[in-house]
C-alpha cells in the first residue's frame, strides 16, 4: 500500500518522482476538454434556445447540439475507461483515484493535518506528498471519479430510450430509468450531479493554484510532465 505522505522518509533526497504517466496525463485534459463541451452543451440542453424561424427542415441547430453532447459522452466514457485500466496496470498514485484507505489510522490522522493547513491554523505542518494528500483524495474520489461515473451511467441510460430496446444501451444501462423512476427522474439527477462537478472544478482549480503557490511541491507542470519536483 501506498505510503500517503512522504513523511516517513524525511532524509530522502528527493528531487522528483514521475508521478503520473502519459495516459493519465492525456485522460487528464481529454476528460477535461470533454467536460468543457459536455457542460455547456448540457446546459444547452436544459435551457433551449428559442426556435429558429423558417423552414424546420433547414435547420439542425438542436440536433447538432445534442450530437455534440453525445460525442463528448463517449469521449468522457472511453477516457475514464482507459483511466481504469491504467489504475490496474499503472503505479501505486495512479490507484489514489478509486482506492481511499480509510481504514487507515495514519490517513485519518493526516486528513485532519490537512484540515488544518487548509484553514492555515499555525499549528498545522504540511507534509510532503507524491500523489494525493487525504483531502484532495476524497474530495476526488466522491466528486471527480464517482461525479463522473454517475453522469457516464444516467447519461447513457437516457441515450437509451433514443438508441432503442435491445441496443447495446439499453441493455447495459436500460435499468437505470426505472430505478430512478422515469426519465424526467433521471434528467433532474444528471442535472443536479453536473453542479457537483462544476463545483468540484472551481475548487480544484483554486487548490491546483493554492498548492501551486503555498507549498514546495510542482503541481501544474506535474499533470503537464508527469515528474513531481520539489523545490526545497
Ligand atoms: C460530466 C459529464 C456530463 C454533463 C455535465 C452533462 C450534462 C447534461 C445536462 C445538464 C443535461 C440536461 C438535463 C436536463 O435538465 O434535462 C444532459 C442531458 C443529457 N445527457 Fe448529459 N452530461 C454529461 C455526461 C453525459 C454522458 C457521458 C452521456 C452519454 C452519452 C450523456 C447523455 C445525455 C443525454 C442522452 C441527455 C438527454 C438529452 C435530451 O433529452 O435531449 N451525458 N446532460
Ligand atoms: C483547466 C482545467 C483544469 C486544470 C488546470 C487542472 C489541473 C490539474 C492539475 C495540475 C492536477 C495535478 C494535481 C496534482 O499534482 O496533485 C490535476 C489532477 C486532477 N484533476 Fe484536474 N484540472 C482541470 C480540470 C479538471 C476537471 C474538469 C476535472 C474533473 C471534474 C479534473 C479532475 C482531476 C483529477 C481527478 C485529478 C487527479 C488525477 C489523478 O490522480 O490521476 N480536473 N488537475
């Protein structure tokens, strides 16, 4: 098991590790850029244009809105389900993502350091980490991994009722709608759980530039290189 923080070996003379390997560093900003389109044609999608005058059967705007979203839930699909292949195959961070130790005494116990060092209590030390500390671990793990994996199962249960009965759709994911209740059910879900995401995206983005600033850790330039390096 992954040790969490690099505590434990304060002598080390660490320079960098490589961290995240080429194919989560592509699934990073696939998944993101999929996201961008997913969330704005989504709201496209709730919020309708008004109708474009004229000839209806000269117009598609709506239908290449939806083909959008569809694309882009495809592309979010595959990108995650690579992800989870490398999370079997890749090293131990890549694994931070699915597998939270919360049997673990000493994560506990640095998830309230993290507490802490958030709220910039002078008693808190900040440790060193390679992958994920505590916090950053679960928030992710709620909101990125099970965040993105609800809108990947309710969104292809609504794809569903147009692919058809029988369809490939249907059967993987048909079951979901009754579970729900109907369809509007599983629209209102797929709508609210985007709020979670983008709310988790806003978050990310002020800890990716807090920890940027704060600590002696490369973060941006990790999820470019792949190579964690410390400053100190
Ligand atoms: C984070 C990813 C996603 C976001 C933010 C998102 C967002 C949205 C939103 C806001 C709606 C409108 C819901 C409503 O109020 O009625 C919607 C509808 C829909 N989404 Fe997604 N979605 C995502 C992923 C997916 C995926 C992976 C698929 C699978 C192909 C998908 C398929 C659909 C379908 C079929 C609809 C209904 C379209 C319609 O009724 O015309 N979505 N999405
Ligand atoms: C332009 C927008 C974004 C930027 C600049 C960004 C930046 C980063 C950076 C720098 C890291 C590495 C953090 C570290 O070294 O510990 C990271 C990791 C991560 N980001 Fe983002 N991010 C963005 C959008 C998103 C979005 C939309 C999501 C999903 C909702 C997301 C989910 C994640 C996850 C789950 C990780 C951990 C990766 C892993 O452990 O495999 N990011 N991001």
């Amino acid at each position: 098991m992954l040790q969490n923080s690099l505590a434990a070996d304060p002598n080390r003379d660490l320079k960098s590790i490589y961290v995240y390997a080429a194919p989560v560093r592509i699934w990073h900003w696939v998944m993101t850029a999929a996201m961008i389109v997913l969330v704005t044609t989504g709201l496209l999608i709730a919020y309708p244009p008004p109708a474009v005058g004229g000839e209806a059967s000269e117009h598609f705007l709506f239908g290449y809105i939806r083909f959008a979203h569809f694309t882009a839930g495809y592309v979010l699909a595959i990108s995650w389900l690579v992800r989870v292949y490398w999370a079997i195959v890749g090293n131990d961070y890549t694994r931070q993502l699915f597998l939270v130790p919360v049997w673990s005494r000493a994560w506990w116990s640095e998830f309230g350091n993290d507490l802490k060092t958030y709220a910039f209590l002078p008693s808190a030390k900040p440790l060193r980490y390679a992958g994920h500390n505590p916090m950053a671990q679960l928030a992710m793990f709620f909101m990125a991994t099970l965040g993105s994996f609800f809108m990947i199962i309710t969104g292809f249960a609504m794809y569903s009722e147009g692919a058809g009965r029988g369809s490939w759709q249907d059967k993987l994911f048909g079951w979901v709608i009754p579970l729900f209740g109907q369809s509007q059910d599983v629209h209102t879900w797929h709508h609210l759980c985007m709020w979670l995401i983008v709310m988790f995206t806003i978050v990310h983005l002020y800890m990716v530039v807090r920890q940027e600033i704060t600590t002696k850790e490369s973060i941006l330039s990790t999820m470019i290189g792949g190579y964690r390096s410390f400053k100190d």
